[in-house]
C-alpha cells in the first residue's frame, strides 16, 4: 500500500512564527505535490516538485515556499505564518505515470 | 482552461439506496480520477478512469471520454460512503497538475 504521512494532523502558530510542514512518501514515486483545502474553494494547488531539487509554482504560491533535498520528503515552509493561512493542507504523491495521486492525512493548521 | 464541473452539489440519501455521481469536463483530457474525502479530511482515490468502465465493490465509474463526461455509481449506500466525491482531470499538460471539480457532498443517513 502507498503511504503518505504528514508529519502533524493539528498545528496552531502564532502570526509571524515560520512553520514547516513535511510530507514523507514511501513509494519511490517522482512527483509531489501540496494543496491546501478551504471550505467553498475545493482543492488549490500550491507547489509541486517532478524529481529532487525540481518545484514548480502552483495556483497559489504566494506566502509559501518548498523544499525536496530527498526524493521521499517534501517540505513546505510559511517564512511568516498569516491568519489567511489558516487551512486544511494536503499532501500527495504520484509516479509521472500514470499520474494516480495518493494523499496523506491532511494537516490543519491555525494560526492565531 | 478545462472546467470541471460536478453534479449535484449535494445529495442526502437512506442507507441501502443507489445513487449516481457526475462529472462534466469541457474539453479533451488524458485521464479523470474520482476521489472519496472523508469526514476527517482523507483522500482516497477511488478510480483512475481515463475511459471505459471500472469496478470495485458496491462502487463502479464509466468514463465517456468522446462525450467529456464520467459518472460514479454507489450502489446499497452505507454511511461509511458518507463525505466528499471529488473527480479531477490530467489536461495532459507537462506539469502533472490536476483539475478538481468542486465535489458532490453526500450525506448517508442510517
């Protein structure tokens, strides 16, 4: 089975705090990818990384960086945490193909 | 871009009832996905459907890729069905990324 842990299900941070959000895969699979979830507005997506050291902007990158320095684990950052960013975040994981994605947990994140 | 859009928006139903999701998309697409959320956030992919029919359990789906249009069917609905469907479309662009509808929240009552 595919399995895609993130690292917290509940954060709470204070505005201004820089948070990590990690996302670990074990399926060897090439692309990650990390949405977040808002009630009314589905599934955005933020980053997304093809292979080591690789990211591609999303629909919404803005307040939000990445990190993959090993092809299993991908991170995502909030340099400066704001309360809009306060939101379920999803990671996933695929093969290039065919491009089945499998999801962890979930992480809700509130900053306060 | 594409547009994907789900039908209906909302569905509540009896335990033990049948019921038929649907997924319009507006143009071409190299595969469709149909997803389960449930009711603590998790995502489960439940069909990759490019075309054709698949099925598993007491769930199947049917892609009509030349009418741009795919359909999930649960049948005997138990309240574990409960949650979010989601379809999402792969354009075929280089980037991988998905399209999502907005889902179809389904409520199953006992």
């Amino acid at each position: 089975d595919v399995k895609v842990t993130q690292s917290s299900r509940y954060l709470v941070k204070r505005t201004g705090e820089k948070v990590f959000l990690e996302c670990v895969q074990d399926m060897d699979h090439e692309n990650m990818f990390w949405y977040r979830q808002d009630p009314g507005l589905g599934l955005r997506l933020i980053y997304f990384s093809y292979d080591v050291k690789m990211k591609e902007k999303g629909d919404i990158p803005e307040g939000y960086s990445v990190s993959r320095e090993k092809k299993e684990r991908f991170s995502l950052i909030l340099e400066s945490a704001s309360t809009n960013q306060t939101s379920m975040y999803l990671c996933a994981s695929s093969l290039k193909y065919p491009n089945i994605q499998y999801f962890g947990a979930g992480t809700r994140l509130s900053v306060l | 871009g594409i547009q994907v859009e789900q039908s209906p928006p909302d569905l509540i139903l009896q335990e033990g009832a049948n019921s038929t999701l649907r997924c319009n998309f507006s143009d071409s697409v190299n595969n469709l996905q149909w997803f389960h959320q449930n009711p603590w956030g998790q995502l489960i992919n439940l069909f990759y459907i490019p075309s054709g029919t698949k099925q598993n359990g007491r769930l199947s789906a049917t892609t009509v890729a030349t009418e741009r249009y795919s359909l999930l069917y649960i049948s005997s609905s138990q309240t574990t069905d409960s949650g979010v469907y989601f379809c999402a479309v792969d354009p075929g662009r280089s980037n991988y990324q998905l399209i999502w509808g907005a889902g179809t929240k389904l409520i199953i009552k006992p």
